[in-house]
C-alpha cells in the first residue's frame, strides 16, 4: 500500500512520544525536566499547576530536540526536524543495524524480498545523550541526532566509519495510482575509502569511490545493491527498483548540459554525415547523437531506409562539432552503442568498441573541461542495425563524488542495513546473515563445462561428449542452450522430437559417460502454448508485449510475453509445468536465462517497467531489479518439494541481493569477444563475489563474435585463437569454468588442432583446473560454512596496501593464488602488481619476488602470469576425466615456504544437502618456517562415502622446485588414518 504524501509537521505530533515518556515514572524527570529553557525539576516539588507550566515548558523543549521511543527490536526517533518524520533503527544482529526512515507518520511494515532474517529483540542498549540516541548491538553502534535524525555509525573501537550527510526530501510521485517517493541519501562525503560490491557492472571499474554506477537488470550487468567499505561495514539498500551510485542526477543526452555547435562552430546540434559504401549521401545538423532505443529508429534518414524501413547495408554515419561547458570540472560522459563505435574529444581517442548490432552497453570516459570553453568531438558509427547515443552529466563538487550516495526513484521509505566487520570477510558473513547462507553447489559443477550456441541435435550433444572421453580431455558438464523446442513453440517446455527423438537416451548416454546435463529454461511463453494459456487464465502473464505486438527474432517473429512469478500459486504452476515436461529424465541442473526479464534489448526504461508489470506486488518500476531472485525461487523450492536431499543447482543470467541462498549460480551474459570485454570480466566478477555470491562464470572466448571471426579469415584467426586461449587461461580460475558462445564453435578441438601450441595449453589448463580440484572444493565447501568467497579482490586480503585497491585486472583465487588474465593481443609479458606484506612465488618458475612492487611478468602463449604466496599450503591431486572419478587418489600438500602456514582441508559428500547437518571433515595442516615442521591434524567430523585412509605427498617449494613439476618425486609421503601426523622438512 502507498503512502501518503507528506503533510506539515505539527507540534503534536509529538504528543504520543510524550505521552509514553510521562507513563515511566522513574524517568519523568530525566526526559521531561530538561532542556535549554528548563532548569532540573522534580515532581514532588510541583503543584498541578506548576505542573502544568512545567508540562507546556518540556513540550516546547522536546519539539527543539526531537524524541525518540525504545522498541522491542531497536528505537523509533521522532525528528525535531528534517525530511524524515520517523526514524527507525532495528537490531538484526550483533553486526548489522537495520534504518528506515519514513516521510509519514507512520513506517509501513513492508516485506523485503532480499532480507530473511528477522530483527532481535535482545542484546542491545539504547541510551540518550548530547542530544543523540545511542543504539549498541555488539559490533554496531547506530547514533541518530534527535535534532534532525541523521544517522551514523561506530566500529568496534568506537571509531565513526559511515555518518549520512543530511537527507535529502522524499519527492513524492505516483505510479499506477500508487504513491511512491524519490529519495536520495549522501554518506561520508570527499572520504577516502575504497567501495566494491554493487554485483556486476562491466566498465573495468574495480574501486567505485569517485565512479557513477546505475543499477538495473540487464543482459551483462547485475544489479545488487550491496556496497562494502575499506572501513569494514556494508550498505544493503533495500530498495527493488533501479537505484544510481555515486551522481544522483541521471546521464542524460549531451544537449541538456552543454552548448553543442556544429563542424562549422553554428549552434544548434552536431553536423551528421551519412555515408553508403564510403559515398556521402547526406549531410544535417543534430541537436544530439541519438539512436539509443528501439522509439528512436523513425529518427534515420527516410531517404536512406531499405523497404522494411531499416537502415541500407554499407551505412555509416560521422557526427562532428564542439561541446561547450556550463561547469567547469572533470565532465562524465558514456557512449552507449553497438556495432562498431569511436569517440574522439580534441582528436584524442576516448572509446574504440563493437558490440553484437542487437546489445549495446554503455562505455564510460571523462574529460576535464572550463566551463565557457570549446572541445571538438567526432563519433564514427557504422551501424548495421544497431544503436548509439552521447550521454553526458555535469560535475558535482569533489566532496559529493567522493561520497557513498544511493539514489532510487521509487520508494515508500528510505531503507537500509548497516553491516559490520572486523575485515571485509566479515562484511560479507553479515549480507549473508541478513539475506541467506550460500547454498552448496554438486562438486561436480567445478569441473569444467563444454557448452555452446547450440547443440541442434541429439546425437551433436552426445557426440561431444564421446569425444572429450575419447580424447581424454576432462569434462564435467554439457549444457543444453535454447531452441531444442519448435520454433513456434516457446515455453512448452517441449523437445522438438525431429531433433530430439529420444531425451530420456540422451539423458542416459551422458551419464553413462559419468558427465552431467544443464539445460536451458526460459520464463518467456508464446500465447498459443498450453503453458501460457494456463499461466495467463490465472492472471500471471504480463500483456503489454503481446498488446504491442512484439515480435521475437525467431523465424518470422512470433509474439511473446513473460510470466509473473511474483505469487506462490505462479511459481508453482511455473515449475509443474517444467517438471512435467522435462523433470523425469533424469536433467542435474538448470540453466534460467533472460530472467532480467529481458522483453526486448532495445527498449528504454519507461517502456521496460511497463512491459515487465504489473506485478502480483505492485508496478513494474518498484520491483525493477528483483525478477531474478523470485523467479528462481520457483525452481529452487519445487526441487528441494521433490527431493528434499539433493544439491539443486542453477544457473542465471541476473541476479539479486540474496539469491546466493537458493543455489543459484551467475554469469556475466552475452559478452562479445574482444579484449576489452575479456578484460571488463575481471572487475565485474570480482565486484559480484564481493557482493556476496560467490559461483560466478563467464563464456569463454565471449559470446558474440565479429564477423572477421565468423569467416574464419585466416588473417584473423591467430587472434581469436588467442583470445580463446586467454580466456580459456582465466576461466580455469574463476570459481566456475564453462566455455560457451556462437560460432565458431568452442569445444577444445574446434578451437585448435591437437599438437598445437594451443591445442596444449587449453589441455594443460583442463587439466590444472583438475588438479586443483581438493583446494577449489574446499573453496566452495566454505562459502557455505564460513561465508567464503572463491574470486577475491585484492583489498580482501591485503586491506593496508592502498595500491591494491585500485587494480582492476587481477584477483585472488582463494587467498593463495594470485591472477594476472593477459587481456591484449600478442602480449607476452604483463605488468602485475605483487601486494605487500608477503612474498609471492611465480607459478611456472618457483622464483620468489618480495610484495609491494609492480613487476613485468613473463606471459608466454600457454602460460598465464600466475603466483602464489608464501605460507601457502595448497592441497592438490592428480588428473581425473571428471570430479569424483578416483576419490582416493594421493593428494598433495604443497607448500610455499618462507612463512609460516595453516590450511583446512575440507571434504564432504559433494552431492547431497548433508553437509548442512554436520556430515564434513576438516583436516587441518600448519607449516612452521623456523623448523621445516608439517603437523597434518587429527581429522574432525565425517560423511557418508569419506576416504578414511589416504596417502599425502609433500612437496616444498622456495629452494628451485617448480610448481608445475607435477610429477616430481615429493619431499615426503606419510599414509593418513584420521590421526595427526609429524612431517620435518629436510
């Protein structure tokens, strides 16, 4: 329900909090009796009357300074001023403090869909002074001014680390009949820490402070509005729409804030050329670059449109002219485009990108201007039925960029949860206490996936699969992409039996060759199914795609329409109608794609709320970003229903805050294959696992490629053999390793001839990724257990070194490993910056390089820059075709000396949910440096099918051993029975 728009505050609305107050005798002095006008009174001293003079006196006062009354779960602060008439503080835990601040009287109790856990009614203190309300729960101290109710908030050593600076009003505006309100709320202005999180946004931004970000779902960028601090604490903005860090104000078209002139300096818009096949065939003024949505293509040239109305084969367009400032400072500007695109301000290049024609992105750059002053710009664009526009926002002063501010549009409340920590680590425990454990993913999910766009046919499928066995090249996971179904037939949930005569054989055939199968699973119908027929005769499908008549890209288009999960009934019927359909052949997993809902790329914003609502909720624009999270909930709760005992695993293209709670896995989308999206990956992924999700991939070698590729010119294909590889490189240490993409197709032999260079090293990586499979495992196994992270940025784990916080293409795999992914063609060494405090090995030499510099590291073809710290203990195993195959292979310890180490082994069953009552084992393993001491622990707990006798090899590495010499004889080999055993180093 909407709340009412603000009213004019009134003294009385002070009258219930006093009226509270005068019913605690005990206290009657102490909160009545005090104030600038009043001098200290007790009641035993006051006639009625004098009472009552005092009674008015203490009123009047109490209006000056606010109030406030304690709850079962926290405080409520009346404002003696200030956009806020309420203010509310929660207690959820020792560590996190839940604020809403309300324009209305009253705080509506609405639900969140990201947070589960429920405030505590225990184990705090609320006290008053120097005009300030003191809420302490353990780590976290809230205060709020009872002046004006700004909040702020204390660590543990009572230090200030986020302090809201003023707030801004709540402007009330209505949607669908419903009132909402904008709101905007400023933190920590000009500060100087470092923030992460936001989920995934793929402009290569790693630190945020000082960078705009806009929140909402779409392919490639996932909206979690979830931020962490280098001062230990997190922001969860509970809000469902989109929501903008950094710049209140939305980018908007360049002419709203600059004077934009033509080629010739005459006011009025660019000087448009468009050019066919390189003849000029026409010249205009444009007041702005703008063919950014799909309402914007009437706006291209009538005489240069084929019959169909599209643009003709061989355009171009050229825009020139100068931009003139209004402000002087650091200008913001994006270019959203696809297909081939630069940008050029006083003839230096800002931006040289293609996207696939059908999904442009936003690349962001800046400028330094003087207001009054002249810059040139010239945009070349060939569109091939794509989109483009100049995008611009004026400078705010320093101290409000460098500030932690959330902005969204639709709103009741300002909404959101303070988390505390002692390191980053901890910060993401507290999303995760508020928001749901991370569910435990099958082991086997961490081998590696073969997938691509698509398998047409049965025996396609199961050929690949024959052929990684045969090659012995090590694979997990086939994945079956979309349209396995006919083509009018989307949403049936159907085989197209010409292709797929016999699912249930298909089924069999994978797992006989001990792989498993992901398919793809759409929320998108076609009206003439019987599964959008039932869905819509209840009022679950969205309308206004088929009302507009919307055509798809298959075939001759068909119309097509989401449906609404945001009922129990809908996700029900949702997942029965998968279940029936495709739930008893035996499928592991379940691949959720275009869950943003993506309706259509190319739509704008307005047009997109429309189509994705109403929901069962409310309007499209208030749960904006929360499809996902509720869509997925369908397949999560429906395969826990029919077997409550297995690791339900699924895959999604988009996310939200808390849907790490129901298995769910996340990739980066339909990213294209160039080196600058390959090197946008490393950011964004690391920002969405320090956003609290820590199963992460992308595909492989990008998922749209340009055609030089396609034609497998012979000039080109060195290159995207290259990129393939390089990729390839870095997806054996992302937490999931999954090839997939358009043609060319990606299986190791279509991407390389065995023998080659090539050929060997995307083996060689397979093969590693194995290898590493006992220290990935226990990765993923304490995500749950200990709120991991698999993909780690730097400042995780190397907090004090300020450096580190700004590298955006390098991380942390685990806390031993650190990643250097080569992003440019024909590189063959690489800057990488070693982070102070420890000494860092290289992984192919065994050399030994001190932290806190930047060196150039060899990067030959088959080797990724790759180093690993001192003290690290990192188990390891010998090759297996697929997880699980030998579990009692030898592992072995190796150790990085130099330091003293610890190390856990984790171990459970891998397949099951038993691992959550308890059936683990944990085998801790120290390294003394001094003394060349190993101590393997007595092994703690144990799960159904444990290994209980195994052999362990120890290899040491800092006096010339290599790393990669696999197969080199150990420094020591002792038979483990669960009992601690004592290795000394020689």
């Amino acid at each position: 329900m909407g709340l009412r728009p603000p009213v004019e505050r009134r003294p009385d609305r002070l009258r219930p909090q006093l009226h509270r107050r005068l019913a605690d005798p005990a206290g009657q002095a102490r909160h009545l009796l005090t104030g600038p006008a009043m001098r200290i009174l007790t009641l035993s001293s006051l006639g009625s009357a004098a009472f009552s003079l005092a009674l008015m006196a203490s009123t009047s006062a109490f209006a000056l300074d606010g109030g406030f009354e304690k709850t079962a779960d926290g405080v409520i602060v009346t404002p003696a001023s200030g956009p806020a008439k309420k203010v509310r503080l929660q207690v959820m835990s020792d560590r996190a403090i839940r604020v809403t601040a309300s324009p209305t009287e009253t705080i509506d109790a609405l639900q969140s869909l990201m947070v589960i856990a429920q405030p505590k009614t225990s184990g705090f203190t609320v006290t008053e002074a120097g005009g300030k309300v003191v809420l302490k729960a353990g780590k976290a101290t809230a205060e709020v001014a009872l002046a004006t109710g700004a909040v702020s908030f204390k660590d543990a050593a009572g230090k200030t680390v986020l302090a809201e600076q003023g707030r801004q009003a709540f402007k009330p505006h209505t949607i669908d009949g419903k009132n909402f309100y904008a709101i905007s709320q400023r933190f920590n202005p000009n500060t100087d820490e470092g923030f992460y999180g936001l989920g995934q946004h793929q402009n290569g931004q790693m630190n945020y402070n000082g960078q705009d970000v806009e929140l909402a779902q779409y392919n490639r960028d996932i909206a979690i509005p979830f931020v962490l601090s280098t001062r230990n604490y997190g922001v969860l903005w509970d809000n469902n729409g989109i929501t903008r860090f950094g710049d209140p104000t939305p980018y908007a078209l360049a002419s709203r804030d600059l004077k934009v002139t033509d080629a010739n300096g005459k006011p009025g818009g660019f000087t448009a050329k468009y050019y066919v096949n390189g003849a000029l065939k026409l010249t205009r003024t444009e007041a702005d670059i703008d063919y950014q949505f799909l309402d914007d293509a009437p706006k291209w040239p009538a005489e240069l449109q084929t019959a169909d109305k599209k643009p003709v084969e061989g355009a171009t367009v050229v825009w020139e002219g100068y931009v003139e400032p209004k402000t002087s400072g650091v200008q913001k500007f994006k270019l959203y485009s696809s297909s081939y695109a630069k940008i050029y301000v006083d003839g230096q290049l800002k931006i040289d990108r293609w996207r696939q024609n059908w999904n442009p992105w936003f690349h962001n750059f800046t400028v330094p201007m003087k207001a009054g002053s002249k810059h040139k710009v010239r945009v070349e664009w060939d569109p091939n039925q794509g989109y483009v526009a100049l995008l611009h926002n004026d400078p705010i002063p320093a101290a409000q960029q460098k500030s932690l501010t959330l902005t969204s549009e639709v709103a009741h409340t300002i909404d959101y949860y303070f988390v505390a920590g002692d390191n980053l680590d901890q910060v993401v425990s507290g999303y995760r206490e508020l928001t749901g454990k991370s569910q435990a993913l099958p082991r086997w999910s961490y081998g590696f996936w073969q997938s691509r766009q698509r398998y047409n046919t049965q025996d396609e499928l199961v050929g690949v699969v024959k052929e990684y066995r045969k090659r012995q090249v090590p694979l997990d996971n086939i994945v079956l992409d979309w349209r396995y179904w006919k083509d009018d037939s989307w949403g049936s949930h159907k085989f197209d039996e010409t292709r797929f005569p016999d699912p249930a054989k298909m089924l069999k055939d994978v797992h006989d060759e001990n792989a498993h199968f992901m398919i793809s699973i759409w929320p998108k119908f076609y009206p003439t199914t019987k599964n959008y027929k039932e869905l819509d005769a209840k009022g679950y499908m969205y309308h206004r795609n088929v009302e507009q008549g919307a055509l798809d890209w298959v075939g001759p288009g068909y119309l097509n329409s989401f449906y609404d999960p945001y009922t129990q009934e809908a996700r029900d019927i949702y997942w029965r109608q998968v279940k029936e359909n495709l739930g008893g052949i035996g499928i592991d997993a379940w691949w959720m794609d275009s869950d943003e809902p993506d309706m259509h790329s190319n739509l704008d914003i307005p047009e997109r709320t429309l189509r994705m609502g109403p929901t069962a909720k409310g309007p499209g624009a208030e749960f904006f970003n929360s499809y996902p999270l509720i869509h997925t909930q369908a397949v999560f709760d429906g395969e826990h229903a029919r077997d409550p005992n297995k690791r339900s695993y699924i895959f999604s293209r988009s996310g939200f805050g808390g849907i790490q709670r129901q298995g769910v896995a996340l990739w980066s989308g339909d990213v294209v294959a160039r080196w600058d999206d390959f090197k946008d990956q490393i950011s964004a992924g690391v920002n969405l696992s320090m956003s609290g999700i820590p199963n992460w991939t992308t595909d492989i070698g990008g998922f749209s490629v340009e055609q030089r590729y396609e034609k497998r010119d012979p000039k080109h294909w060195p290159e995207w053999q290259e990129l393939n590889l390089r990729w390839y490189q870095f997806g054996a240490f992302s937490p999931l390793f999954r090839s997939h993409g358009e043609e060319p197709f990606r299986e190791i032999w279509n991407l390389a001839d065995e023998g080659t260079e090539v050929y060997n090293s995307l083996v060689w990586y397979d093969q590693l990724r194995y290898r590493l499979m006992p220290y990935t495992l226990t990765l993923a196994g304490e995500t749950y257990h200990r709120d991991g992270s698999i993909m780690r940025g730097l400042v995780m784990d190397y907090p004090n070194d300020l450096k580190a916080r700004d590298v955006n293409d390098e991380y942390l795999y685990g806390s031993a490993f650190l990643v250097a992914p080569v992003t440019s063609f024909k590189a063959r060494s690489r800057e990488v910056y070693l982070p102070a405090g420890t000494t860092w090995y290289d992984f192919q030499t065994g050399k030994a390089h001190p932290g806190g510099q930047t060196i150039k590291a060899d990067a030959p073809l088959n080797r990724m820059p790759l180093f690993v710290k001192a003290g690290a203990i990192v188990p390891t195993t010998e090759v297996q075709q697929y997880v699980g195959e030998k579990p009692d292979l030898p592992i072995t310890l190796v150790i990085y000396t130099g330091k003293d180490g610890k190390y856990e082994l984790y171990e459970d069953d891998g397949l099951t949910l038993a691992y959550q009552r308890g059936a683990y084992s944990r085998i801790p393993i120290s390294y003394d440096n001094a003394s060349g001491r190993v101590v393997i622990g007595a092994r703690s707990g144990k799960f159904d099918g444990m290994v209980d006798k195994r052999t362990f090899k120890i290899r040491f590495i800092g006096a010339g051993a290599k790393p990669t010499d696999f197969d080199a004889a150990p420094d020591a080999t002792v038979e483990y029975a669960g009992d601690a055993v004592v290795v000394t180093r020689k």
